[in-house]
C-alpha cells in the first residue's frame, strides 16, 4: 500500500472525526482484534451489526420458511390520478394509463424491439452520422497506419493513434479529420486517440481562446465519432520546474503566456482529455538563469503536478527523447543507466507520473535522423539497458512512424515490443 492514500485517509478520518478514542479497546462494536498488528494507528475498525446482531438479523428473515422475507413485497407503486384537480396532467401524453412489466408493449398492439421492417437479419439500420461506420473502419485497417496497429496488437503491445488535429481545426476541417483518424481509432484493441502534441508550445494555436475552443471541439468531435476511446494530448508546461522560485514563475509566464498551468488543468477538470503527457525535453536548459539543475526542475514539476491534483483527473506520463542520439544513442551502459534512474524512475517514483513515453526515432530540421537503436535495429548499450526493465515495462511506452521505417512495420514493431508495452501509431 502506498504511503500517500494512508496518509490522506488519515487525514480524511481525523477530519470527519473518526479516530480510536481511549475507550475503544473496551468498546463492543469494536473489531480492532481482527486487524493485522502493522495497521496503522488511525485505522479502526467498528462492526455495523456484531455477530450476535447479525445472528439475528438472519433469524428475523429465515425464520417460519422465511415468512417475513415472503411477505415483503415491493413498496406501493406510485400513481398521479388525472381525475383529481391539484394534479396537472398533460392531455397530449400516450399509453393507457397502465404499468407494464419490462419488456412488454406499453399499449396493446405495440411490437417489441423497434428493429425497421427493412433491416435484414436484425442489422442496424439507422447509422448516426457522426460515427465511424463499418466501412470507413476496414478501410483505415487497409492504412499504413490501420496496418501497424493491428501488428502492434498482435505483438502484445496496447495501441493508441497519434494524430495532429491543430492544423485541420485551423483550417475548418476539424470534422473531416476527426473522421478519419476515428477511423483508425475504431480498429479492435486501440485504447485511443492523441489528438494534439506540443499544443501552446510550437504555435499554431495562438491564443488561450483558440486553445481552449480546439481542444473543446476536438475533444466532442472524437467522443462523438468513436465513444468509449480515450483521448490525450502533449505538451511542455515550463512553470511546473520553477518550484516556489517566484523570477522564475514570473520570467517563464512572460516567456511561454499560453503554457498557463491553470489552462492545462481546467481542461483536465472538465474530463476534455484522459491523457496529459509532458514534455521533459526542456528541463536541462530552461532554468539555468536561476540555478535549478535539470533534477531539481524535475523534482518541482512532479511536486506541481500531485499539488494541482492533476493526477486524480487524467492519467499523466512524462515524455522524453533523452535516449536518442544522431545516427545512434551514444550511450554506455553507465551512462544509460543512470539515464534510466534519472528519466524512467524518477517520474513514476515521484507518484505522479503513471507512464513513461521514450522516443526512439525521429528527424530534425535537417533530415538528420536520431535513434535509440542502431542502424537497422542494431543492438547497443542502451537499448539493452533499456530491456532491463521488464519490472515496469507495462508503464513504458513509445512512438511510431509508419510512413518511416527503420527496416518494415513488422520488424521494427517486433523490436519495439522488446522495451515496449504500448505504442502510439502516428496516423498520415
């Protein structure tokens, strides 16, 4: 059990007045004998009927063959008798006035079920516009994309679509675009959508009011088109790392104004996402103005994120590219690891953080490719290291490109799933 749910349930208690008086140990309610000696001090434990009682409660029932449960019937139905005058009742209304069993027509004449005559074999008939329909599903499967998530599954590996629906939102394509990565969305075994990354950090949103209106739109869009599937976003939220640094909060919400952690917050609250990844790529470099190293930013995002609760309303990852490098990753297996203690461990130690997001492949500015693993999926020391990590490998995930392979789908995905558990497919 962790130690921070006992100490707010603690406190939950000792709030609501409930704790072990002096007295409890002589108390014939109590059951406190029935706990194991490791419990702590402020857990009690109370009997809401004692044995005896509860002997007597099952006599009261059971007795006579059970005579008195025989004879508690249900509460009287409730009625509105139209005929009296302080009853107000709607002449337009239909049926007969009558209760029914569920099940049963509500008039007579009236047919069970409501299937149309003209669906063959019992199908659906009726297709609600806004979601994915059959044939749009085993289209998307045909995809690029469709293909690598159904390999993913097949690989053991839970499957999420990456998507970028900013620029279609912009553009006034929001609807069309969220179609067709519901589509994919649809496919069996997809937990769900990310519909945005980077959103208030790389600019195509401009203003808070545009932030807040595509992440609303998007997110009903897709709740619309694909119910049931999660949805997520990405983003860097810089103030997190200042801590109680007050120049640093001040200077870094002049610097990044749309990355408010208030505004990112309120769209968790309002249950917008299920998902919020952040970014860690910033945390070596952004706060050397003030002297907060990269592990102490860290250290003050994690503590932010629990103090906003944060972590009570959507599921939180930390996403971090640290383990690429140009061509290869660079690292020994000294350095992996303790690259592994400072980016894995610590997020998820730090009780806020319930996945990892590792990139393992992607391309700069210049075309220039950086990997984890070598060229062509060749083995090093820190994907080895990496493999290690079998113990939390159910909280590590990753991205793919399908439109960029290292080797083919089937291969790279197999390779993934090494490290992997889950993995976000970009969709095209």
């Amino acid at each position: 059990m962790r130690l921070r749910p006992l100490i707010v349930t603690g406190l939950a208690l000792s709030m609501l007045g409930i704790g072990i008086p002096a007295w409890s140990a002589d108390d014939p309610r109590s059951c406190n004998d029935l706990m194991s000696s490791d419990t702590p001090a402020y857990v009690m434990c109370t009997w809401l009927a004692t044995p005896e009682e509860a002997a007597d409660i099952a006599k009261f029932w059971l007795d006579n063959d059970g005579e008195n449960m025989k004879n508690a019937g249900p509460n009287s139905e409730v009625g509105v008798d139209c005929s009296e005058a302080e009853n107000a009742c709607d002449p337009n209304l239909e049926g007969d006035g009558e209760m029914h069993d569920v099940g049963s027509p509500d008039v007579d004449g009236a047919e069970d079920g409501g299937t149309p005559d003209a669906c063959p074999d019992g199908g659906k008939c009726h297709i609600d516009p806004d979601e994915v329909s059959a044939t749009e599903a085993a289209a998307a499967e045909k995809t690029a994309a469709g293909q690598s998530a159904k390999t993913a599954r097949t690989d053991g590996m839970r499957v999420w679509i990456d998507a970028e629906l900013a620029d279609d939102w912009k553009a006034g394509k929001l609807a069309e675009a969220a179609k067709k990565v519901a589509a994919l969305a649809a496919q069996p075994g997809v937990v769900g959508v990310r519909f945005s990354s980077q959103i208030g950090y790389n600019k195509t949103l401009q203003t808070a009011e545009e932030m807040d209106k595509f992440v609303t739109e998007a997110a009903h869009a897709l709740r619309q088109a694909v119910p049931g599937k999660k949805l997520a976003i990405h983003t860097v939220v810089p103030a997190l790392g200042c801590g109680a640094n007050e120049a640093c909060k001040t200077e870094i919400g002049k610097k990044y104004p749309l990355l408010d952690p208030d505004k990112i917050g309120a769209w968790l609250k309002a249950g917008l996402v299920d998902q919020l990844a952040l970014d860690n790529g910033h945390l070596s470099t952004e706060y050397t103005t003030w002297r907060i190293d990269a592990a102490e930013a860290q250290r003050n995002q994690w503590i932010q994120v629990r103090a906003r609760a944060w972590d009570s309303w959507a599921h939180i990852a930390a996403e971090d590219a640290v383990f690429t490098g140009p061509g290869a990753s660079r690292l020994t297996t000294e350095q992996a690891t303790q690259t592994i203690t400072d980016r894995v461990a610590t997020p998820l130690q730090a009780d806020a953080a319930e996945t990892v997001i590792l990139w393992t492949r992607w391309q700069d500015a210049k075309g220039s490719v950086n990997r984890v693993l070598g060229d062509k999926l060749a083995d090093n020391a820190a994907w080895e290291q990496l493999k290690k990590l079998d113990a939390v490998k159910a909280r590590l995930a990753t991205i793919y490109d399908p439109a960029t392979p290292e080797v083919d789908q089937a291969t790279d995905l197999k390779k993934l799933s090494e490290v992997f558990s889950t993995v976000y497919v970009r969709a095209a």
